[in-house]
C-alpha cells in the first residue's frame, strides 16, 4: 500500500463474503475506490456484538478507525463520547440540495444534534413476520388483518405436530435485549400514535405492551418465547409457525428451514391502519465518521 492513503472501515461484514450485503459492500468499496486514485479502504470485519463497545474503547485510546459501522442504539452514547464528527464538516457540505434530497428521510435524520448529522444509515431493516404458509394451506388460514384475527390464528397453529410430535406454538418472539424487538411495540401504539411521537411511549402505553404479549401466553397459548433470540433456529425446527424477524434475514431463513420448498415461509407487514397497527419499527446500522476528514468524496 505504498503511496496509498489508507481509509480503515469497521464493520460486521465481510466483503468477500457470499452474501448480498457484503456484495454490495465490496461493489461500494471498488466503484470508490476507482474514482478516487490513490485511496485504499481496507475493512477490518468485526463481531458484530463487540464492534460497538470496541469502538468506543478505541475511541478512549485514540486509535479508532476512520468509518465506523454500530447499530444505532448506541448513536446517543456515540455522540455524548464525542466520538463523531458532523457529516456537515466532512463530505456534506459539498452536496447539493438535490443530493442530500435523495436520503432525507427519518433514517438520515435519526440522532440529529443541533441541525447537524451524524450518520448515514446504509443497511436498513424492516420488521415484519414469516409465517409458515404450508400450515395455512393445509388449516384453510388468511393472513390476519385485526389483532383478534392474529390471536385466532395462532390459536389455530398451536398444537402438537402429527408428524414431528414438536409441541408447536403458532407465534413465537425473542425477549432478550440484544435481539429484533418484540411485537408488542405495534398493538400499544394503537389509539396513541400522535402523543407517541410527541412525547414518547406513555407509562400506559408500556404496561400495555407487557399485559398484551403476557395475555397471549398466558390465556390465548397461541404464543411462545425464547430468552437466548433463537427463534428463528426455533422456527426452522418447527416450534413456531409465525416469527418476528428482520427483512434482512429472510434468505438465511430460507436456506434453514426444510419445509416443502413451494410452501417455506413467507414475508407481510401488518397493514398500517388504526384497527391493526402495523410493526413500525424499523432498525438499522449505521455508517459514522470520526473527527479525522476522509480523503476523496466519501
């Protein structure tokens, strides 16, 4: 690399990787590079779990990388570090109306201090459900449109499976903190959207949630919940007949599961409408930069 201006990445993937993501990634990494001669950007892979906490160490050792990707989280202890620079004085400046057009949505604004940017969210990942649609097939099932429908439904795929002899719950959903959030974000958010966003979840709106996703599993047995965030291994050995999970996630849950292949699983988002209101949370990692400017237009 003699004579090259060294860029170092952190990340979670691996540009060499079979993946789409890290694909992707590498594509970014070579179409940049051509355009900016001289310029190498080396991407040091991280764990995932750790490359957030590592980050901040570095930080407080003076040795970070110069991008760095962590979920976002983390972006209000991010910033209350000092750990990053305003997007404004590196590379925005530069863009033009039209540019910063094209990515200014809620993502691009998230941690936004002070009219200034912080992040550019480049993996985004929707919530949604899989569900086993071999089991709805076979049960004669629609895909719910209320609440009551959805606890119906999984009434209806709870039982002990003829063939397997796997007790089979029809929905099952993580509850460790380090896992996709759980369900019950949506039917709390019903009838107080507006003060939500104004204000945040409400204490009422938060005791909902817990007595909502308690009653499901308590009275309803049409749910189940896994501590340790294996519930899509869970899913794929036929414990559970819908899951929670990431739109990021679904062609390795894909290749896992070894139901018939016509009928494997499928994706839906909850339509957004008052009666049903539909998952929104939307969670992401995000690309930072530290205080040092960046060669090139990064």
């Amino acid at each position: 690399m003699d004579g090259e201006q060294v860029v170092r990445m952190w990340t979670f993937l691996d540009p060499e990787a079979d993946n789409g993501r890290s694909k992707a990634l590498k594509q970014m990494i070579e179409t940049f590079e051509s355009e900016n001669p001289g310029i190498k950007i080396v991407v040091e892979t991280q764990d995932w779990e750790q490359m957030t906490p590592k980050f901040f160490a570095a930080h407080a050792a003076g040795n970070a990388p110069d991008i760095i990707w962590c979920i976002m989280d983390e972006m209000g202890a991010a910033l209350d570090l000092g750990a990053l620079e305003p997007l404004e004085n590196l590379f925005l400046k530069d863009w033009t109306e039209e540019e910063i057009a094209d990515i200014d949505d809620s993502f691009f604004n998230f941690g936004v201090r002070d009219g200034k940017h912080y992040q550019i969210t480049h993996s985004r990942n929707y919530m949604a459900m899989y569900y086993r649609a071999d089991l709805f097939e076979e049960k004669g099932l629609e895909v719910p449109k209320t609440w009551d429908e959805f606890i119906e439904v999984c009434q209806a795929l709870t039982e002990v499976d003829s063939e397997t002899g796997i007790q089979r719950y029809g929905f099952g959903q993580a509850f460790n903190v380090d896992n996709d959030p759980q369900i019950m974000t949506s039917p709390a958010d019903a009838g107080n959207r507006l003060r939500w966003r104004q204000t945040g979840p409400m204490p009422q709106a938060r005791s909902a949630q817990f007595n909502w996703t308690a009653s499901q599993i308590r009275h309803h047995a049409g749910s189940g919940g896994e501590l340790t965030g294996e519930e899509t291994t869970e899913f794929a050995a036929g414990k559970y007949a819908i899951i929670t999970g990431g739109a990021v996630r679904v062609p390795t849950v894909r290749a896992d599961v070894p139901f018939e292949p016509s009928w494997q699983l499928m994706l839906y988002l909850l339509p957004t409408q008052r009666k049903f209101p539909a998952p929104s949370t939307a969670g992401a990692w995000v690309v930072r930069q530290q205080g040092r400017r960046p060669p090139g237009n990064l």
